[in-house]
C-alpha cells in the first residue's frame, strides 16, 4: 500500500478522553508544549462551526481591510491549524513557530486539551458556537470529503457518533460549554455563528472592540463583502481547493457548503434528510445549560415557527392566527420542551405562554434538515 494513501481513513486516538486524528495523538507532547505568544489570538471553534469564516474577517481586520495581501497564501497558511500534525505533510507548530507576531493561531481543541501557555500568557480569544444540528449535517459531508477522518459510514451511523462524542475532537456539548464556562475568567469573545449570520457588521464591530482596534466604515463594509458566503466560496484562498485531491476530494462534497436546518410538515414534498431522535437528545443535553441552549439553538427555534408551511389551510407562516405573535417571546427557550414523539413524527404543543397561543392547538411536523448546495 502506498504510504502516503495509508495515513488516510485511520480510526480516531483517543487522548485524555478526547477522540483526535491517529497523528495528532502520536505527536501530542508537540502540541502539549506549544509556546504561545503575549500577542497571539487564537480561533478556537467546534469543527464546522464557522472556523474558515472568522479567520477570514479577523486576517482581514489584521491587514485593515487589504484584501491583495489576504490574497498572498491560502487562510490555512495565513492561520495555521495548531494541532494539525501530519507526517511529511502538514505541522501547524512548526509552522506558528515561523511566523511573525501577532499570530492569528487556530485550533479545535476542547477548552482542557489547550496548551497551557495560551492559559499563563493571558492571550486574547475568540470562540465560535454554531447550533448543533447544522454542525452535525456539515460534519457528515466533511467526514466523506476530508479523508484524514475516518470512514463516516451512514447517516444514521454518523449521527449516532455525533451524538455520543465519537468524533474527532469530541463532543459539541461539551465542547461549546466548556469554553463558555471560561469565558469570563479569560479574555475571551464568544461569538454565536447565528448572530454573524444575521448581522455581520454587528459581530465584527464586537471584533474590533475585543481587539482595541478602529476601522473606518467603509474598511468594515469591504470586510463583511469579502467574508461572505458567496465570495469566499468562490476564492481559491479561502475555498480549499488548493489542498490536494489526495486529502480532499470536493467531487463528494465541496469545503464550502449552505447547511440548513428547517422544519416541514410531513407531507412537504421538499427533499428531506431525517434527524431521528435528535431533539430529545438536545433537551437532555441542553438542559443544564439554559442561557447556551437559548443562544446556539435561537435561530433553529424560530426555523420552526417561520417555516412551517402549509397542508391543509389551517395555518401557514404567512397566514398568521390573528392572537398569535409571529415570533413568540418564549420560544426559543419553550421549544424543545413542547416536543412529544408520535409515531414517524413529533407534536408541537403550544406553551404556556398565552401571547403566541395559536387557533389550531397542535400541528404534526417532522424534524428534517433541508440541504442546500450553493
């Protein structure tokens, strides 16, 4: 077998009970002892939670807004994988140990697997949560893309590790709380995927202030363009492609893709992809933890109200009951409460809450997550 094909699709190693690639785990006293720098701001994320996105707008509120130099090397040489060891191929320590400060450093790791020196040398970062449903979609098609994973399986199978924690880098619950339980001991920002989806502008004036930093207007405006979806997946420079077909093969699937989980009735005809059992697993592992639950889970709650769509003129989005508010206060907190499984599907009672109480008390909706490839 060729050696370098056999580095590919090995099983996950576990250390310190944190499921890492097969590489990682035999050079993990390299990442372990990684000197960081005063300066350094390191991106931590989940996998698939927005990682190439903010390591894209903060190269760019480093360089103020010039995108020619952005455009010097790929962002995975611009903001080097920390951990990513890879014999002959890849060693993001050696190569943070060769740029200059400040350093834009990346990781994935769980909040008690991060070098310490990140810890003593009190350095500034910056955390991403993304909800974990689009996660869970998104990792499945990077699994069968990036071939350092290993095989995926099917989707049930997949999701079934996903939710058990036997991922590479573990599970999402415990990744987004562990680093959410930090925040305010460290000078940590985090930063919800949802909310720079839903204003850019706002999340990167958080960035700057995080950074002591002033941009002009215009500077952040350019910003918030070349850190779009649409720009960015067509940049060679942020979209991948310049990775070899070896490591990754984009005719499974692209780096870059639309994920979005949305709500149905069951008798939608769109095309649909199950998430079985999934909502009862969020509310026992979301319970603990209200105010991330109301956070990371807020844009899939109201998915559920603006979305549903009609299939038999009792209610439609657009057609709202009169004594109904269209975006219930208490929902995003009340939903995954109201959830009780009836035969393929689920019921949605109404809440407690009497300002959103609907004219039909109950509709049968199936939780189902809509793929959209741009």
């Amino acid at each position: 077998m060729d050696k370098k094909l056999d580095i590919f699709r090995r099983e996950l190693v576990d250390v310190q009970g944190v499921p890492l690639f097969w590489s990682i785990a035999e050079e993990w006293s390299q990442v372990e002892s990684f000197e960081a720098r005063p300066d350094d701001l390191l991106i931590s994320t989940y996998p698939k939670s927005g990682t190439t996105w903010i390591s894209e707008i903060l190269d760019l509120i480093y360089n103020n807004g010039d995108v020619e130099k952005c455009k010097q090397n790929a962002i995975y040489k611009r903001v080097p994988f920390m951990e990513m060891i890879i014999p002959g191929l890849d060693n993001g320590v050696e190569d943070l140990k060769k740029k200059q400060s400040p350093r834009l450093v990346k990781t994935h790791l769980p909040v008690q697997l991060l070098p310490s020196s990140f810890w003593k040398n009190n350095c500034k970062m910056v955390y991403v949560a993304r909800n974990a449903k689009d996660v869970a979609v998104s990792y499945y098609y990077f699994y069968q893309m990036a071939k350092l994973h290993p095989e995926p399986g099917t989707w049930e199978e997949f999701l079934d590790k996903f939710m058990t924690g036997k991922v590479s880098f573990g599970a999402w619950y415990d990744h987004v709380k562990g680093w959410w339980e930090k925040r305010n001991d460290y000078r940590i920002l985090y930063l919800f995927y949802e909310d720079m989806k839903e204003d850019p502008k706002r999340e990167i004036q958080k960035l700057l202030k995080f950074l002591d930093k002033d941009l002009p207007e215009e500077t952040v405006d350019k910003i918030i363009y070349y850190s779009s979806f649409d720009v960015m997946k067509q940049n060679p420079f942020t979209n991948y492609t310049t990775v070899a077909g070896v490591r990754m093969d984009h005719s499974i699937s692209p780096f870059m893709r639309k994920v979005a989980v949305l709500f149905y009735i069951l008798t939608s005809n769109k095309r649909e992809f199950l998430l079985p059992g999934f909502d009862v697993f969020m509310f026992q592992i979301l319970g603990p933890c209200k105010t991330l639950e109301a956070r990371c889970e807020a844009a899939v709650a109201s998915a559920l109200w603006s979305l549903v769509v009609d299939c038999g003129g009792s209610f439609t989005a657009n057609n709202t009951p009169k004594n109904a508010s269209m975006k219930p206060d208490s929902i995003s907190m009340q939903w995954e409460r109201n959830w009780e499984k009836k035969r393929n599907g689920f019921i949605l009672s109404p809440s407690s809450n009497e300002k959103w109480k609907p004219q039909t008390e109950v509709w049968t909706v199936e939780a189902a997550a809509h793929l959209s490839q741009a």
